[in-house]
C-alpha cells in the first residue's frame, strides 16, 4: 500500500496486485489496463521470488512482465515491498478488518465477538463491525446492539443481504484505497455479504473456473474481489477462527476502551493487568470490563496448559487472584507492546503462542479449505 514503484524495472512491465493464487499461477490485477483494456493476466508463479526467497501472497504489489496481452499472460517478476502479512491464510497488504457477526441464527454471543473484535485488532488495522441478518430482528435490537458497540469504541453498521439494509453504507465505508477482509464465525453471512458488495464476484469466479477448466476449489486460500476503485475486499476462511494474544500484557491494548483512558491516565504499575489494583487508571466502569477479565483468565489458563504439557510453568510471572490475574511480581518483563504485538501477528512470528496451544477453540487453523 501506497509504496512507489520502483523507477529502474525493465520496459516491459507492469505493476499489479495479486488478487488470487492457484496452484502454479496467480492472478494479478493490473495498476492501468493494458492494450484492448486488458487490466487481468494470468501469471506464471514462482514458488520463491529471486534471491530474497520471498514467496508471493494475494495482495502482494507484483512487477509482471513477458507480457502475452492477446493471451492475457504474464511472469511474476518480482516483489514490492509489503505492509505487513496477515497468517492463515496469507494475505499482504491488509489495509482493515471487517468482523462480521449475526444479529441472530447464530445468536449474538458478546463473548465470542470480542474474541473476533480481538483477532482483528490484533492486526494492528482499523476494524469495522457489522451486524448481519438485521431482518431477523426488531429495528431496537440492532440499535441497541449498534449503541453498545459505539461504547466499546467501534462505530457498527446493521445489515441485511435479505433485504439490502445498511449495504449501501457499508459499501460507502469500505470503498476506500486498500484491502480488506471479513472475519466472523461461520454462518453470519460473509459469503452473502461479499456477493452483495462485489457484484462482480460471480462473474469472476465462473471466468476463473472456465479458464483453467476446474473448479471454483482451485482458488484455495482467499481471493480479493473489486469492491471500489482501488477497494478489495476478501473472505478468509483461515482467519475466521478467533485467538487470544499469547502475553496477558498485551491484551489490554487490544481493547478500544482500555486504549482510550489509557491516552489520559495511566496506571501505577507499568505491568498492570487493570483488575481493580490500586492505582489502576482503567477501573471497572466499561461493559466489556467483565468479558476482558474472562479473556484474561483463559488467556493465562491456556498459557499454563501449554506449559504444563511442556513440563514448564507457563506464565511465572502471574497469579490468579479470585476471578482474575496478577503479576506475582514486578519482574518489568512484560513489555511486549502493542506494536510488538501486531508486528508478531503480522509477521506470523507468533511461534510460542502457536506451537504451544493446545486449545482446539484457538488453536490456529489448518490450510483453508
Ligand atoms: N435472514 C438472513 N439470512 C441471511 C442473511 N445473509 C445470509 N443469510 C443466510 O445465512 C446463511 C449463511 O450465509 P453465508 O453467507 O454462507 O455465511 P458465512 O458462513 O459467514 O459465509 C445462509 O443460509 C444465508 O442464506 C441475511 O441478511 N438475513
Ligand atoms: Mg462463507
Ligand atoms: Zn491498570
């Protein structure tokens, strides 16, 4: 996003965006349409690109070249620079999250959507809210649900793909320069979300299948579709599983309510888990105040599960205090900051949280599917 070309590549290419993946090939969505508007090549890929051995995600900025134009053909050349890589499955360049949750079918669990609300912030983006399915509901209840969601300090938008409600707004907040992509449990109605918001997503899907005579399956991992001009917008599957930061101390920053009176307070302990210790700045006075304690307390739980099974105390540093959590000492080691945090989330570097989690719920999942 927003990196210059670079002035010294060879005349013959082009500069675009990964937009899909296949097995050998990708798609790149082409910066300026070539001769007969042709703005699409199929592009050979390779595994690793030069002597970097990067290797090439749907939304990275691609240099093409060997342009075949009447055959819609082209090679990856090389890699621009990314702004950060989003993990299960890849995808570079994320410019914002969009979580999804239902109004009903599946009800509203405020629990699992701030785990989401989590996942999301954890990529240190903007996150949108959207609550789906506004037709099954009274008009309040997705204005109360829109109320609260304002508190915690996202501005939501109610949507129904049955009847077309907020989908216009939704498309006004999205269409903006950048990837996005929706996160939420199964069943919300990203899919009908995405069809609503990317007309052409039909279209491209049947082009795509008729191409390389397979299946729409070929595009296994995500596909970004034309939302605006310079808009993207992607479903992905792997990402719709929520996590839990690995390091207790990070999860504060996570929560929009906890940033904001952080900004005019702080706390007296640099360590502070804000459990109603004295000399807290965040207090209690916050509707998610008791869900964050919740998150805490599985957080450590599954940091001491993973410890155990590797014969280890897992979080040396905390006790458990009633309901909640409290450093054991000031040993000043946790320092992980926000920043460090996302970067780890981004870089997919988040090893011991991953390796060491043995909780189906949130463990990372699998390759899409
Ligand atoms: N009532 C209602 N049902 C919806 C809406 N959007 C999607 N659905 C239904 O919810 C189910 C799951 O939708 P889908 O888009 O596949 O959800 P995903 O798993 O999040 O991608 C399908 O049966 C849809 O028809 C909506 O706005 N209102
Ligand atoms: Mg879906
Ligand atoms: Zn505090």
């Amino acid at each position: 996003m927003g990196a210059e070309p670079a002035s010294t590549q060879p005349g013959q290419s082009e500069l675009g965006q990964v937009v899909a993946l296949l097995a050998n090939y990708c798609w790149v969505e082409l910066d300026r349409a070539g001769p007969s508007g042709v703005n699409r090549l199929l592009c050979t890929r390779r595994t690793r690109l030069g002597k970097s051995g990067q290797t090439i995600a749907v939304g990275d900025r691609v240099w093409v070249d060997g342009i075949d134009w009447p055959a819609g053909r082209g090679a990856v050349a090389a890699l621009e620079p990314r702004d950060g890589l989003l993990e299960r499955p890849a995808v570079a360049n994320v410019a914002r999250v969009v979580v999804v949750v239902a109004l009903a079918e599946p009800a509203l669990d405020p629990l699992q959507l701030t785990r989401f609300l989590l996942t999301a912030e954890a990529t240190g983006r903007p996150v949108v809210l959207v609550f789906s399915k506004a037709d099954l509901v009274p008009p309040e209840v997705a204005e109360e649900w829109c109320g609260r969601a304002s508190a915690w300090g996202y501005e939501a938008l109610a949507v129904s793909t049955r009847t077309g409600q907020g989908l216009e707004r939704l498309q006004q907040r999205l269409a903006q320069p950048g990837i996005a992509v929706l996160c939420g449990p199964s069943g919300v109605g990203k899919s009908s979300v995405l069809n609503g918001l990317c007309p052409e997503l039909g279209l491209r899907v049947a082009a795509v299948s008729g191409r390389l005579q397979r299946g729409r399956h070929t595009t296994r991992h995500v596909e970004l579709f034309p939302l605006a001009p310079g808009a993207l917008l992607a479903d992905t599957p792997g990402f719709n599983r929520p996590r839990l930061p690995a390091d207790p101390a990070a999860l504060g920053a996570l929560f929009p309510e906890i940033r904001q009176r952080l900004r005019s307070a702080s706390c007296r302990f640099s360590n502070c888990l804000h459990q109603g210790d004295p000399g807290c700045a965040v207090g209690g006075d916050w509707e998610r105040y008791g869900l964050y304690g919740q998150c805490l307390a599985d957080l450590v739980l599954e940091g001491e599960r993973a410890g155990r099974s590797q014969g280890r105390s897992a979080e040396p540093g905390l006790r458990r205090r009633g309901q909640g959590m409290e450093p054991r000492l000031a040993p000043g080691l946790r320092q992980s900051s926000r920043r460090r945090q996302r970067q780890q989330m981004l870089d997919g570097e988040s090893g011991a949280e991953d390796g060491a989690n043995p909780s189906g719920e949130l463990s990372p999942p699998g390759p899409a599917n």
